[in-house]
C-alpha cells in the first residue's frame, strides 16, 4: 500500500508502485482550513459589560461589610450603607435636584475648559512639530506646569484671578492641556517617512504635509490624549469649584459643604458617586467618538491599521 504524504495544499504519494499504479493515486485531499467563527454581538456585548458589573458588586459588597461589621456603632455613620446614600441622595427630590444643579454647572467648567485645552494643545502641538526651536523653549514649560500640584497654585489663581468661574476653568486648562499637546505633538512627528518623501517628491508644502500626512497619522494619539484630558477635565472643574467657592454651586462645593454636617454625610457619597458617573460618561463619550471617527482604519487594541 503506498503511503501519503501532505504537504502544504498538495498531497504526494510514497512507495506502492513506482510507475504510478491503482494504489498511488489514492491521494488525501488536505483538510480545508476554515477561520474562527467571530462571536456574537450579544456575546461581545455581555463579555464587555458583566467583569465590570461583578467588580461593581463586589465593591458594594465590601461597601456593606465595612458598614455592618468593620466599624463600631459609635462610627458607622462615617461610612453609611449604600441603600441609605440612594434613598436620601436620589430618591428625595430636594436634594437630587441640588445634585442635579451642581452636575450641570460643573459639566459646563469642564465643557469650557476642556473646549480651550483642544484649541491650545493641538494648536502648540502643531507650532512644536515645525519647529525645533519652539519645541526647545515650548516643552520644558509644559512639563513644569504638569509637575506642579493643582493645589499649589490655586492661592496665586485666587490672588490674581479671584475665586469666580474663570478661576474654574483655568484650572480645568491647567490640568488638561499637558496630555493633549503632548499626545498630539508625538502624532504629527509619527508619520512614516516614506509619505514625507512622497509629499516631496510632488512639491507638497507645509500644510498639505500637515494636511495629508501628519494629522491622520496623529489621529490615534490625538483621540487617546484626549479621552485622558476628557477625565482630567472632570476633576479639575470640581477642584477648582471646591477651592473658589463663589459663583454657581458645583459638586465642590456640594461635597465642601456636606463634608462639614455629619448628617449630610450620605449626600456626600452620593455627589461623589455622580462625579465618578461624569467622568466615566465623558471618557467613554470620547471612546465612542474615536471609535466613529477613526475605527474603520485603526485597530486601536492591536496598535496598529488594517
């Protein structure tokens, strides 16, 4: 009997008859290779959204334990339970729409603040992409405005801005322009080279490089720093609201001002868990913009295009 040999897509008979008898054109075809069937959109649906729903119940898990069995009687109301931080935070109007009033004046400082910190990031960023000079002087500033503490500077903000909504916003800037300027500035000098040398090649000038080259290349890192500033943005409005507290009441001030009750305590779990809420809302609202604008030719998981 002659024995078959596959390799690769053809199949080879061995031994039998050497001039090719009955037996040696038994041959094996090769298993067709079919791909991996892609799961469901309900499966992928529910492997993204129950891990973090089991980890959020496993908080509140620990949440009640440390209510009903870490601390002592005298001192349970530092750590309310979370049933008590609903019903007094969400289920009773008056103070869900003195919630409600802070979020909306904290959204907008973090709307204005982030909307200033695009302008400027990608507009330095750009300046700093043509020239090294301008890098050379531009990025050691930025990066001491990074590594100062927020906290440092909000007296100098108040002494000479004062404690009102641009103070606010000033600090959501301070706070936000870092990631954006420096995310876009390694994008635009990304860009593979060939395409310079094609830019080049056809007489292409500054703009039409930065046009049909450099932003798209960018694109990727620009939408990353941005979902980072999206979050940094949160925090800044309700630093900068907790500090300058005058103008419209924002959840720094609300979390200011239940901090200093023992009695209002659950109602300041309840403006942190909305402030927690906000900046989960904001850094997936720029997931789901990235994902629309560039999704289609960027594989952001694996790093690369397709």
């Amino acid at each position: 009997m002659s024995r078959v040999i596959e390799h690769s897509e053809h199949s080879y008979p061995v031994g039998g008859d050497p001039l090719g008898g009955a037996d040696s054109l038994a041959l094996i075809e090769p298993p067709t290779v079919r791909p991996a069937a892609q799961r469901s959109r309900g499966v992928r649906v529910v492997a993204a959204v129950v891990p973090p729903l089991v980890l959020a119940g496993c908080l509140v898990g620990v949440w009640f334990f440390a209510h009903h069995v870490w601390l002592s009687a005298r001192r349970k109301f530092l750590i309310p339970p979370p049933t008590k931080v609903v019903r007094e935070s969400y289920l009773k109007w008056d103070n869900t729409s003195t919630i409600l009033e802070g979020l909306v004046s904290t959204v907008r400082v973090a709307a204005i603040g982030l909307s200033i910190s695009i302008a400027l990031g990608i507009a330095i960023a750009v300046l700093m992409s043509q020239s090294k000079l301008i890098e050379r002087a531009v990025f050691p500033l930025m990066v001491v405005v990074q590594a100062t503490p927020i906290l440092a500077l909000t007296p100098i903000i108040a002494i000479v801005l004062g404690t009102n909504q641009t103070s606010r916003v000033l600090v959501c800037v301070l706070i936000t322009i870092f990631p954006i300027t420096l995310n876009t500035l390694y994008g635009l000098v990304s860009a593979e080279g060939g395409l310079h040398d094609l830019v080049t090649l056809h007489h292409g000038g500054r703009l039409t490089r930065l046009r049909k080259v450099m932003f798209p290349a960018a694109l990727p890192l620009l939408f990353a720093g941005l979902r980072i500033a999206a979050g940094l943005s949160v925090i800044g409005a309700i630093v900068g609201d907790f500090f300058f507290g005058r103008g419209d009441v924002g959840l720094g001030q609300l979390m200011k001002r239940y901090s200093l009750n023992t009695n209002e305590i659950p109602l300041l779990y309840g403006t942190t868990l909305v402030a927690a809420a906000l900046g989960v809302t904001v850094f997936l609202s720029f997931g789901a913009l990235q994902n629309a604008v560039i999704g289609k030719w960027h594989d952001s998981r694996s790093g690369g295009g397709h």
